[in-house]
C-alpha cells in the first residue's frame, strides 16, 4: 500500500511539475510574440525553441519529450 501512495504522490508531482513548466512557456509565447496577439499581424516574429528556453532558462531538450 505504501508503495503505491509513493507511486501516486510521485505521479502528482510530475503533473504539478508539467502545468507548472507550461505555464511558463505559455507566457514567454506570449510576451515573445505580444505585439502580433495585440492585433497586428504584421509584427509576428520567427520563433524557434531556442528562443522560448532561453527566455524561461530551460533545456529545449525539456520541450521535446
């Protein structure tokens, strides 16, 4: 029984870890390409996954799992 309340807590971490990681990344999207999400469809910017880690100081590796 034990074994498997650890199992579920780990679980529960990795999910709060996983929102916790895409709410960063949502808002650096966000805060990268404002001026377009503004209305102006002329200032969206190239992005790549490079741009996005370096701004929330992850691994890009992290985004491709």
């Amino acid at each position: 029984m034990k074994q498997k309340i650890d199992s579920a807590k780990w679980f529960i971490d990795a999910i709060k870890q996983r929102q916790h990681t895409l709410l960063l990344t949502m808002n650096a999207i966000m805060e990268y390409q404002k001026e377009f999400l503004t209305g102006d469809d002329t200032n969206l910017k190239p992005m790549i996954l490079k741009d996005i880690g370096d701004i929330v100081e992850m691994d890009i590796r992290l985004f491709q799992e």
